[in-house]
C-alpha cells in the first residue's frame, strides 16, 4: 500500500510493474481525505485505458499472460488536492512496482506532500531495495525501513540522503520472512518547488 496526494496541475501519479502468470489484479483507493475524488485509470501492454472515478475507485482485472505490463494512473477528480491510500496486489515472482511524479515537497507542507509511504509482507526472507531519484537538488531526505509485525514497532533502518549528494540513492537489505514492513521516504528540507519523486521497491 503506497501513501500519496493527487492535486492540479502537477503531473498525474503513475505506478508500473509487470504481472507473472495468470491471476487478478486490483488497484483500490482505500482511504482519502473527506469529499475526495480520485480518476483511476489502468493500461495493460499498452491496451485502451480503463477507468474508475470516485471517493473509494477500484480496478480488477485479470489476466491470462505469462508477463504483463500494467501502468495506473491517479488524476485528482477536482482542484482540491487529495491525499489517498492506494492498494495494489498482483501475481508476482519477484515484486516490484515503481512510482513516478510523486510528490516530494518540504516543509512546512503535511507529511502527505512530503513523504513517500509504503507497506508490504514478506512470504519468505529476501533482498529489499529501494531506488529513488528526486528533484531538486537541495532536498535534504531521510529513508526509514520499520519492522511493523508486533505491537511495538522496530525500526530496522535510517539512513539520511545529504542534499546535493545523494539524488539518485540505492538501498538494499535483507528482511525476514513472513514480516509486514513500513518504508517511508521524507523530504524533511525547506519548500523550494514541488518536487518531483521516482522511486522503485523491490524485493526478491
């Protein structure tokens, strides 16, 4: 599940990743701000778009490929901005999805507008990695791998990106499995623009 927030004119919010073998494939906006809208499209293997408009929008689809390429889409369904909770669950050997034109502003904007969340389980131990590229070049960045199976919450990692030094950083660890995970990455400098996030995660 990956935090993010739509608004106008910045670009739409995309999310890719490749499907393996035959199964279903949902996206669903499962949280967002009061009186939200969110325009949810999909594109598989470059196929006419499908699309869901609402508070709460929602695509399943199934497929019958042995690989597909699917790119989704969120466009704020008015010039309000509206952060949302987006789920994805798809067949996968090896899971990665990528996010690009998220946004990555700094303060004193919400963490929505600063912070690029996500979640996942672990089936079995394996490599996590995360390859993020942001601009601009001042943002001072902060990445925070938690443990989020128990009560009390572990944190596994922190690791800051110095402005100017780290624009494009790779990270890798290997986690245990059978283990919910938080990634949150933070813009923790001063506004100067609305920065503009590309990250991929990873695990195999």
């Amino acid at each position: 599940m990956v935090d993010s927030a739509l608004d106008f004119p910045h670009p739409s919010r995309v999310f890719t990743f490749t499907s393996d073998g035959p199964g279903a494939v949902t996206a669903q906006i499962v949280a967002s701000s009061p009186m939200a809208s969110t325009d949810l499209c999909v594109i598989v293997d470059g196929s006419s778009p499908q699309c869901d408009l609402g508070a709460t929008p929602q695509l399943t689809l199934i497929t019958t490929s042995a690989h597909s390429r699917w790119e989704f889409t969120l466009v704020a369904g008015t010039a309000a901005a509206a952060p949302v909770d987006v789920q994805f669950s798809w067949p996968t050997d090896n899971p990665s999805i990528t996010v690009s034109h998220a946004r990555f502003q700094g303060y004193p904007n919400p963490d929505s507008l600063r912070t690029l969340s996500a979640t996942f389980k672990t089936r079995a131990a394996g490599a996590f990695s995360v390859v993020a590229a942001w601009l601009p070049a001042s943002a001072e960045a902060t990445l925070t791998v938690t443990n989020l199976s128990s009560r009390r919450q572990t944190a596994v990692d922190e690791i800051a990106y110095p402005a100017g030094s780290s624009l494009s950083p790779t990270y890798t660890r290997v986690l245990k499995g059978g283990q919910s995970y938080g990634v949150d990455l933070f813009n923790g400098s001063p506004d100067g623009a609305r920065g503009d996030l590309e990250a991929t995660i990873s695990f195999q």
